[in-house]
C-alpha cells in the first residue's frame, strides 16, 4: 500500500511539474544523449552521463548533484553552457558506500573520458564530493582546476544521522525517500520557479533505486569532513541562496572559514535548487567563474568558436549577480 500510494504521489507531482512539461526539458531530453559507463572491476558500479559540447575540450565542467537529485538537474546549465561553446558532464554516481571508493571509481572515470582535468560544479552533496576528490590530491598533480559549490557544506555532522549511516543499506525506498526529505517537506514557497524545482527535485528522487539512495545518504551522512588547508590555491567560487532552505547559516559560515580567499555569489531567493528556480543567475555565475580559464589549457570551451569572453560584460548583471565577481 505504501509503495502505492508513493507511486500515485509521485505520478501526481510530475504531472503538476511545469519544468517536465516544458519545450526546454523535452529538446534537452532528446538532444543529449544519456550514457553508461562502467569503469571499475565490479560491473555493477555505473555512472551515467550527460555529455554534451565539443568532446575535444579536456578540461570540461563537471556536474555533481545533490543526494535527492539525478544528472537532469544541470539540463539547463548543459543546454545553456554549451551553446557557448563549452563542454559539461552532468553525472549520477555509482553505488558506492565509502567516500575513499566514490574518489578512486570517479578518477577511473575522469581515466576512462581522457580528462586531462576538470572543472566541478557541485551542489549539497555533489559539493561535499567535490571538496573530497580534491582533498585526496593534496601533495600530487591536481585533476580539479577549479570548485563551484552550491548551497554546499564542509562537514558532514550537520545532518546528525552518523549514527543511522550503517543501516542505510537496510531501509526500504519509502523510509530512504522521506528521510532525504526531511528537512525540505517543511519548506513550501509561493515562487512558481521555486515550487516547481521541488517538484522537479521529487519526481528525480523517485527515480532513484532503493541502493542508489541507500548509497548517497551514506555518503551524505557518514562521520567526515573537508580539511581545506590542503585545498588551497585552487580557484573557489561559493553559490548560496538566503531565502528558506535546508542549510542553516552556520553551515555557510564555516564554509566561508574554509574558504576565505573564495568567490561569493549570493543569490537572494532560490531555494534548494537554485540550478533550476534561478538558472539564468546560476549559469551566469558559472561563466563569471570560468571565464579566467578561457583561452588556456585549462578551459572548459572551444575556444576557436568561444564568444563567451565577452558574453559576461555584455550580460547584464544585476546586484545579486555582482556579488560573483568580488572575493570577500
């Protein structure tokens, strides 16, 4: 009964999602194609992808998404960036139950794409990984040129479910589900885009399998953190929204302590998911980030066909989106 009515719940979701029924998400859905890769002995750890942009490009922007969400949450950062001519990999993870694993099977991948190096844009969890990935490179040649990190945190204590990581695997879908949920159900905004992202977010959340989620909360939850002395000198740009949504601004500042030499854009609405509620601010704050890359063996574009070097001047930029290109 309860899968069920989980089943109908989210069925009544997608149909209400403008986002899904959109020309947008449909053109990205039958234009980029979504691949599989397996990169690792066990033929069971799979990445998928979102591959989209000139593949000659080997420093690409990498998509990491938050623990509710599939790769589609970047569609409309792919379809934007690269009409400008960069390349970007929206990923969804492999099931994976240790960070130590996720970093080796996602270096295997970066092997596997023949990525030289990569920019990574990651959001809540994605983020955290991100800051993992690079951590692990300290003292020997850099794969990460350069961090966007979204509505991101340092630690992984905030959630106060390291006690519960061990019985993740355990758990059926539903209870998974509504504890992915938790600290969002109590969330609500009249903000048609914002509304709609969260529908957007809870039908991808209900396309993920019982180990999918079981693995990403484990990720999510299991007792660590980001020790930021061996991140420094890498180009950090911090995204975060100060409306409601499920980080507290304690969790921001201790970000910003990691991090005091970073790039701050301060989005003042937006929610969870920005990427999606307030795309064009987003993308913008992307093109800020790596237009200092343009033009170099780490850029993320084709540069012979590039006009983004002058897109962000000419672009205009309101005061929330000016923010980006100041360091605090």
């Amino acid at each position: 009964a309860n899968s069920a009515s989980t089943a109908s719940a989210a069925a009544a979701a997608a149909a209400s999602c403008g986002i899904l029924r959109s020309e947008e998400y449909l053109g990205f859905r039958s234009a980029v194609a979504h691949r599989r890769v397996v990169v690792d002995d066990d033929d069971s750890l799979e990445w998928s992808m979102y591959d989209a942009g000139p593949r000659h490009v080997r420093c690409p922007l990498v998509c990491l998404p938050p623990c509710s969400g599939t790769a589609e949450v970047f569609f409309r950062q792919v379809l934007y960036l690269t009409s400008f001519g960069f390349r970007v990999i929206a990923l969804d993870y492999p099931v994976v139950w240790s960070l130590g694993d996720w970093c080796l099977s996602f270096q295997r991948l970066l092997d596997h794409l023949s990525l030289a190096r990569v920019h990574i844009f990651g959001a809540s969890l994605g983020g955290f990984l991100a800051q993992k990935f690079a951590e692990q490179e300290h003292g020997r040649a850099r794969r990460v040129a350069s961090l966007v990190l979204c509505n991101s945190f340092v630690e992984t204590s905030i959630f106060q479910q390291t006690n519960s990581v061990k019985s993740f695997w355990l758990l059926p879908a539903v209870v998974l589900r509504s504890t992915v949920m938790h600290n969002l159900d109590s969330i609500s905004s009249r903000d048609r885009e914002i509304a709609d992202s969260m529908l957007f977010l809870n039908h991808s959340l209900h396309s993920l399998s019982q180990q999918q989620l079981a693995s990403r909360l484990t990720l999510n939850c299991q007792d660590d953190y980001v020790e930021p002395h061996k991140l420094q000198g890498l180009p950090v740009t911090l995204i975060d929204v100060f409306d409601d949504n499920a980080l507290t601004s304690r969790v921001r500042e201790e970000t910003y302590k990691c991090y005091p030499d970073a790039k701050r854009a301060h989005l003042k609405s937006g929610g969870n998911f920005p990427y999606l509620s307030r795309a064009s601010e987003v993308n913008l704050h992307l093109q800020i980030h790596l237009q200092p890359f343009l033009n170099s063996p780490l850029s993320p574009a084709d540069d012979s066909v590039n006009p983004t070097a002058c897109a962000c001047v000419e672009t205009p930029v309101t005061s929330a989106a000016a923010t980006a290109a100041s360091a605090h």
